[in-house]
C-alpha cells in the first residue's frame, strides 16, 4: 500500500498510525524519541531531532503524504518534508495556530469572537494590556502552551509581577476571562476538495487546566449549533486546512459562543468519535490526508470520554468489566502525575 508519514508519535500519532493500518496504509513515524508510544505500532518509526532537517526530508520521501500530530511542530521540519512529500495540513494551519497572537488575529479577522485579549511581551507592556483587558484575566505564554501549563491568572492589577514571573518571563497573551456557562468544542474534517463534515458539539469538562471528560452530541439549540458550523467552516476553509481540526468553545449564552483556541490536528475532545462514529475523527483525517472521499461522521451512539490521567490508569482491570466501556491505553512505560496514560469510552443510546 501507499505510506503515510506522520509527524509526532504520542497518543495521538499511535491512534492517527492504528486508523490509517486499517485502512492499509504502510505507516511511517517521526519522533526524536524512538520508543515513543506511535513507534510500536507502526510500520516504520524514523527517530532523529527535529533539526535534523536531512532526516525529516527523508522520511517525508518514502511517504505518498506527510501529516502531524501535533501543533509543535517546528515550522522548518514541516516546510522539510514538504519538499519531499505533500503535507496535509499545510505550514499556514501550523503557522497560525503555533502562536496564541496570531492565532487570535487570525480568528478575529475572519469576524469570529473570542475573549477580549492584548499583547504582553515585557512587563510593562503586561500592565498596559491589564488597562486595556481588565482582571479577571489570564495570562498565557504565546507558543507551546498545553493542558492549561504557561498560564497564570490575575484577580487584579496587583497580580501583574507575579503572573509576569509565574509564566517564566516570556512573551505572552492577556485574555480577558470568559464566564462561560459550559465549553464545547466541534471536531471536523476539511477534505482535499474543500468538503467539510463536522462531528456533532462535544460538551467539554476540565480541571485544573487538563480535559477530563467530553460529551457528544452535546445537547445545544440549534441556533448554537449552527453557529459551531459556521465558525468551523470558517475556520478550515480560511487555513485551507485539510483534515481533521478542532476548535475550542465557550458557550456564553445571550452572547453566543467565543472560540477559545484551534487546534489543527485530531483533538482529545474528538476522542468520543472512535467508538460512537461510522467514522471517528481518527480514520476522518487519515482520509483526508490521503485525499480519500471523506466517511460517515453521524453517530450511532451518544459517548462519555474519561481521559485515564496519571495513577487513573491503575483502574482499567475495573473499567474494562464493563461492557459498554472501550478501553484506550497509549502504551506509555512511565505513569507520571498529569500524564494521559489512556481514555475510556463510555458508550449509551442516543
Ligand atoms: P489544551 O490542552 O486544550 O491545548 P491549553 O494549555 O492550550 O490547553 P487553554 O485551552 O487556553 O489551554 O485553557 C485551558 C482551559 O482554561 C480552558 O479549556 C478553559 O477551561 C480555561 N480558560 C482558558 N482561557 C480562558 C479564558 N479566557 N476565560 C475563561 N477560562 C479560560
Ligand atoms: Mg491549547
Ligand atoms: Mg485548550
């Protein structure tokens, strides 16, 4: 068969490298780590640091199409494969998205709202943009924020220095706070030709900054619903994306919905599709990347996904004897603290 090669081998890239097997893709894995949880799945895993612009562009030449899994990716890396092989999704979903600036700009000039935010690269320019902003707030580092890590919040103006200091000094975001009443999130796939199939709304629980549950089909009206529609199609259609992007929700009531970040790639708030969808968003993107006609996303089934966070994982032999439950463990060798270790699927009627 054809290969894909995939950028990034965590959970993500094992659950993108298991679809596309079963699509009889051969799969080829990027990571500088070489036991990474992607590696052992797949056909061929390439291990070499992300500079090592030599070996991306050679891995990327054995392959009929390049993706990634992961917004962090270096943009040189990409830019290496896609000399060798096309990349799907291209630099420009990477670009705008690898950074929280340009990445607001970007949705506000499409005419889609967000929270009310300002630049903050010193901690001068931090206090100005409390001026601007207002408290509550909360500060976030530009680029390689996740699972809520480079953030601080501010209660007031006084908090400035300590947020500047909790965030490591760097440059930054400051995002007004959004007293949502719930976040959801919609999961869609943008095909070769432009066709975009979202997934239904998914409703999203987090603590302490990490995802811990998400719901789909989210109950929404259909004014909310047709409004994640348009923002999505917005969205993918103004990256020329193709595959599988996610784009993060607040549900703020009278006032419609704010979109938080986009992430373009699969998203764990898309996990619930693997198991409740014809096709999940998994199989989705492995489609779109291969320029395949894209699959059915209508569910079949409503979902519960729990991410399994550090020493959760410990519960599986409990969770597995239930036999609505589909059981996903990434196959990492080390629990740690904050870690996702696996997700359970909990499957109802819809
Ligand atoms: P991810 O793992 O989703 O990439 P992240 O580190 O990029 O996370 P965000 O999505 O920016 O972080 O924030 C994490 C969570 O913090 C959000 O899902 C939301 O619950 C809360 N949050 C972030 N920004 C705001 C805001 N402006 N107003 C209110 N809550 C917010
Ligand atoms: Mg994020
Ligand atoms: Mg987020």
């Amino acid at each position: 068969g054809a290969a894909i090669g995939i950028l990034g081998g965590g959970q993500l890239g094992r659950m993108l490298a298991m679809a596309g097997a079963q699509l009889g893709f051969d799969i080829h894995v990027f990571d500088p780590e070489p036991n990474c949880p992607a590696a052992r799945v797949c056909d061929r895993a390439w291990a070499a640091p992300w500079d090592d612009l030599g070996a991306v562009q050679a891995f990327a030449a054995r392959c009929a199409a390049v993706t990634f899994e992961f917004e962090n990716v270096p943009l040189e890396a990409l830019n290496a494969a896609a000399s060798a092989a096309p990349v799907r999704p291209g630099a420009r979903s990477l670009e705008l998205t690898q950074d929280r600036v340009t990445e607001k700009d970007f949705i506000n000039g499409l005419g889609i709202a967000t929270a009310p935010w300002a630049v903050a690269g010193s901690l001068d320019t931090l206090k100005a943009a409390l001026e601007r902003v207002g408290t509550p707030s909360i500060l976030k580092t530009r680029r390689f924020g996740y699972d809520g890590k480079g953030q601080a919040r501010l209660k007031s103006q006084a908090d400035a220095e300590a947020a500047w200091d909790e965030i490591g000094r760097q440059p930054a975001i400051l995002e007004g706070f959004a007293s949502f009443r719930r976040e959801l999130s919609v999961v869609a796939a943008r095909a070769l030709d432009g066709t975009v199939l979202p997934f239904p709304l998914a409703e999203n629980v987090h603590r302490g900054g990490i995802l811990r549950e998400s719901t789909g089909p989210a109950e929404a009206s259909e004014a909310i619903r047709d409004q994640a529609i348009a923002i999505a199609e917005r969205i993918g259609a103004g990256l020329e994306h193709i595959g599988v992007f996610a784009v993060e929700l607040f549900d703020m009531g009278e006032q419609g919905l704010w979109v938080n970040e986009i992430a373009p790639r699969v998203h764990n708030s898309g996990h619930w599709t693997m198991d409740a969808c014809p096709a999940g968003q998994f199989e989705q993107h492995m489609r779109a990347v291969a320029g395949w006609p894209l699959g059915d996303p209508e569910p079949h089934s409503r979902c519960t996904m729990s991410n399994l966070i550090g020493h959760d994982v410990d519960a599986w032999t409990d969770l597995i004897a239930d036999p609505d439950v589909r059981l996903h463990l990434y196959g990492k060798r080390e629990v740690r603290d904050g870690r996702k270790m696996g997700h359970v699927n909990r499957l109802r009627k819809l």
